[in-house]
C-alpha cells in the first residue's frame, strides 16, 4: 500500500499508468486491518525496518557494492558486474530481489526489500554472504573433474548389452536430465528395465563393475578416464578458498581417479558414497561444509541433481555441461533445476569469485 502527492497533471501522467484499479481490494482489506490495530504496532514495525536498513546497508558495502542512501522499506545497490549473478544466486537460495535489467543506468543495481521481521532478515543476509562471500567451493566428480564417457558410461553401455538391450549415450543423458540419477548403476538397470529386460540390481552392479574395473588380466574401463580441468587451476582456487568433493563414487574408486591425476591434494574434503544419502539429497553437500569447517559455499555440477541437492544445503549452485552432452538441452535442465548459472567452462571461476 502506498500513496502519491503531487500537482494535477503530475498525478494525471500517474493515473494513466495506472491501471483501472490501482489497489488491489485484498490489499485494501489488509490495510485496513493493520490500522485498526493502532498505532503502536505500526511503530514497531518501522523501527524494526530501519534496523534492517541501516544493517543492510553496513552488510553490502561490507561485501564490496554501493549502496545508495535510502529512507523507505528498501535498499538500491549497485553491483556492477556482479548484479546478474548476485540476483540469481539469491534466487537459488530463494531470496528474490529486483533486477533492472536493460534499463538504462539501472542495469547493473538491485532493489532488496526489508522484510521487518527478524528470521526472514536473517536469511537474507544469510543468503547475501552466501552469494557474494563463499567460504569454499563443493565440486561434483564426474562430468566436472573427470571425463566418464569412456569409462562409466562406457560400462552403462556394455551392462545392458550383455543382457540384450541396446542403450546410447543419449538415453544416458536423458536419464541423467530428468533427475535421481546419482547412482550409475541403479540408472542402468532403470535403462534395461524401460526396455523390457527384468535384470536384479545386484547382477547389474557386478557386471558393470566388472566391465569398469577390469578383472584378472583385462584393464578396466576406468583406465580411459582423463582430468577435465588443469591440475593448475585447481591450484589456484585451492590458494583462495578450500576445495571439496562430493561424488556418488565409492571411496575406493574417488581416490583412485584423484590420486591417478594428482589432484587429491588439493582437496581439503571428499564426500563419497558410503558418507551420505545420494544426491539430490543434500546431506552429502552438508557433510562437505562440516568436514571443511564452513557454512558458506558455491557447488559445482553437471546434473539437476547436484544442483538440487545444493540449493537443499543452502549452497549456491553452478551449473557446467559435461564433455560431449547436449550442450543445449543440459544447460537448460540445469537452469530449470535452479543453478544460478551454467558456466562455460570451470576456469570461469576465477573471474566469479570475489
């Protein structure tokens, strides 16, 4: 609710702008009854939204904007570069604010509301560190670290083959889109299962572990795996902030493939599958921020369901399309999961943290 004051033709322009009914009438509704409360709760609330303010105000230029000085229920920041970003990893966090996006000497502020009330203010400023201040970056493994089409994939492939149902890696990709699909070999037996074959779980993973494993003197399909991102890169955001796996790989198996590149010492945590629940659970992103010592952090994935199991842990998530997926169809999944952006590459880090 709100009211203007100004000369006639000022408030002509106003009224012509306006729709026919300006206020709603639920909105006229909770007004009245606001102030048939008197006077008293009213000044409550104000005083409490100009705590708020001057708090927030503190909060933002604590993280490196501009804020404008403001006498109503709001905040005007200017962000800069890190407007879009910011406003969609608050989203993800669910934490809406305004975007002036294609306005001219708007498009790079955001308008943040003081909600008045203690918890919701709390997690807005929560959520602002969260977004402009990560204590840590959460990595998934494979599809981010580690290229797994000719090895995992691969191994999805050959187990429904041997039971007689043809699977691509498009059926992979489709499978991994539509979500509950951190688990590799519970994914093919839902593919051999959608193709008619009635094939246990357990005789499912013992050959698909066969086949990525290897057995008595045949190498397995692990062995074609290779590191996506440079050791170098990983170096350097290890230096700023601490680095974390999340991965629904067995813990044998993570430590194979880091140590084999030579990456698991930049790790300072890694979460596998005997830790936690399977994604897009969020307790094993949890689990990470525990064994790093933090609370606040942004998650890299290539699936919805990292990005789910993210967003679940109060974690800002960032999409990146795995080597050889549709880049199209992938990105647009990981964005309707909520990621608050899908990198072109992880090296796009380093010019995104603060």
């Amino acid at each position: 609710m709100g009211y203007g004051i100004g000369t006639p033709d000022v408030i002509a322009v106003l009224r012509a702008a306006g729709g026919p009914y300006p206020v709603a009438g639920l909105s006229i509704a909770l007004a009245l009854r606001q102030l048939a409360r008197g006077a008293a709760p009213l000044a409550e609330h104000v005083a409490r939204v100009r705590e708020e303010r001057g708090a927030l105000t503190r909060q933002l230029a604590r993280l490196g904007l501009a804020p404008r000085r403001s006498h109503a229920n709001f905040v005007f920041v200017e962000c800069g570069q890190r407007a879009r970003l910011c406003a969609a990893a608050l989203a993800s966090l669910s934490v809406l604010v305004r975007e002036f996006t294609g306005r001219p000497g708007l498009a790079t502020a955001l308008r943040i509301t003081l909600p008045g009330e203690p918890a919701a203010f709390e997690r807005l400023t929560r959520a602002l560190d969260t977004a402009l201040s990560p204590q840590a970056i959460v990595f998934d493994l494979d599809g981010v670290l580690a290229d797994v089409r000719k090895s995992q994939r691969a191994a999805m492939i050959g187990t429904a083959a041997a039971y007689g149902v043809s699977v691509t890696m498009e059926e992979i990709e489709s499978a991994l889109r539509a979500g509950d699909a951190a688990n590799d070999w519970i994914v093919t037996q839902r593919l051999i299962a959608a193709a008619g074959g009635q094939i246990d779980l357990e005789t499912v993973t013992a050959r698909f572990q066969a086949l990525y494993l290897g057995t008595a003197g045949s190498p397995g399909l692990r062995e074609r795996e290779r590191l996506i991102v440079p050791r170098a890169l990983l170096e350097r955001l290890s230096k700023r902030l601490p680095l974390a796996v999340v991965t629904g790989r067995p813990r044998e198996e993570a430590r194979w493939f880091l140590e084999r590149m030579g990456i698991a010492d930049v790790f300072r945590a890694v979460v596998c599958m005997e830790d936690a629940a399977r994604k897009p659970d969020p307790a094993p992103v949890r689990l990470a921020l525990t064994r790093l010592g933090v609370r606040r952090a942004w998650m890299v994935g290539n699936t919805p369901d990292d990005v789910r199991a993210a967003t679940g842990a109060d974690v800002v998530p960032l999409g990146i399309v795995a080597p050889g997926d549709d880049l199209s169809a992938t990105a647009a999944a990981l964005a309707d999961a909520g990621a608050a952006r899908v990198l072109s590459q992880l090296a796009d880090l380093e010019e995104l943290l603060p």
